[in-house]
C-alpha cells in the first residue's frame, strides 16, 4: 500500500488511442503478459531492457547492439527469427542475465511509443502494483494517467482494467479486499487461453499463474530515452 495516500486526479484510460490522451505521470498497464514479463527480466538480472514500437525498428537496433536478446509477440505468437516470444515462464538466468532485451509486443510497448505527452511513463502489472502506487505517492505528480492496453492494442481486456483499479485503491489508501479472488477470476475470463490445450504453445498456462501474482517485485521500471530509444530502467520503491 502507498505509503501516503495520493490525493491527486486519477482517469483511467483504455488501449493505444488512450496512451494518446495520457497526461502527467502515465502507467502503461499490460498484465498479459508484457509488464510482468519485463519485471521478470530484471529480476533475472537483465542488464537493460528497451521496448519498441515496431518489429523493423527492434531488428535496427539489434544490428546496432551486438548480443542483444529478441523478445516479441504479434497476435501473441513470438516474432519470426525472435529469440523468444512473450512468456515469463520460459525465461532463465542464463538466458537473460547482463543482456540487452529488446521488446516489442502488441499492446505494452505500443503504449509507451504513444504516450507522448506524458510527463513521465512508468509501466505497471499486477506483480508490481504496490510499488507503482508507493512510486506515485512518493512522487505527488499533479495527475495520475492510468493506461489499460487491453488486447492488440485496440480491444479492452479485464486484467487490466483490474489491475488500473486495484493501482487506485491502493493509492486512495483504500486496498482492494478480494483481488485476489478477483485475479483467479480472471480465469474464466480474459485469461481463458492460457487454459486451452491448443494454445499452450503461445500461451502456457504457467504464464496466467505468473502474471496474477500481486506486489511481488518490490520495483517499478520507469521509462526513459536517450540515443538508441527508449530504455525501461528499474527503481526500487519498497
């Protein structure tokens, strides 16, 4: 829970167009499976990782960053001559430890490149939500945008509309009491694939059980730029 609670103006916003619209301090919100899966690389000791817009920019950079490891997904599936899709739970240390990511997802990083007039992006999930409510109470910016990315961008998708509500009762001071009913829940509904027998090669169901874990990474990762592009890097706040 947030420390202080924020009294400042909070709107939730939905998908790429509200990215557009993001004012203030602006979280970029995807649980399935872009955040989540960002705050699983640093803790696999990530040395950095960048999310990009698009897949030729993430190739571009690739050439320019000799070791860089390809992460990405389009419609959920890893990008042709990517290392690897999307999934937390196919990760190791070995694999990941002291390397460049580059990132480029559907959704999450869509909302990063759109979020231009932000004062600030950091980006959020439900495995670091209580460090993203202590980093805004922390911070008192003069607003709060809360931005659900939904599915592809376009679609809304109730794990993130979820975890944008549970991020505001924890920063009213007012923590959300059964989230964690409310996130199994998400089972039967916005998480549904991760159960299909015939998508387990995109979605497996470890991942669902990964990404409705809740304030288990005590960081944020707060998005900046600099001469290659944006770059996430993390802040510890609990």
């Amino acid at each position: 829970m947030a420390k202080v609670p924020y009294t400042g103006p909070v709107r939730t916003l939905s998908l790429i167009e509200g990215a557009k619209q993001a004012r203030g301090l602006c979280v970029i919100i995807d649980v399935f499976r872009a955040f989540s899966l960002e705050c699983c690389l640093y803790d696999l000791g990530a040395g950095q990782v960048r999310p990009v817009g698009s897949v030729e920019e993430t190739l571009r950079l690739h050439e320019r960053i000799p070791g860089s490891v390809l992460i990405g997904e389009r419609g959920g599936a890893r990008i042709e001559g990517f290392d690897y899709g999307n999934s937390p739970s196919v990760m190791t240390r070995e694999a990941i430890c002291g390397r460049t990511i580059l990132h480029t997802t559907s959704a999450g990083t869509q909302g990063v490149v759109n979020a231009v007039h932000a004062e600030e992006i950091i980006t959020g999930s439900l495995v670091n939500a209580a460090a993203v409510a202590a980093y805004i109470a922390g911070r008192q910016p003069r607003e709060v945008s809360l931005v659900c990315m939904g599915t592809a961008g376009i679609a809304p998708a109730a794990e993130d509309e979820l975890c944008a509500a549970y991020i505001e009762s924890l920063l009213r001071g007012e923590p959300m009491e059964d989230i964690a009913q409310r996130a199994a829940a998400l089972q039967y509904g916005g998480g549904a694939h991760f159960f299909d027998p015939a998508m387990q090669h995109i979605y497996p169901e470890a991942d669902f059980h990964f990404c409705i874990r809740r304030d288990v990474f005590p960081f944020v990762l707060r998005v900046e730029k600099d001469e290659l592009g944006f770059v996430s890097r993390q802040v510890c706040c609990l």
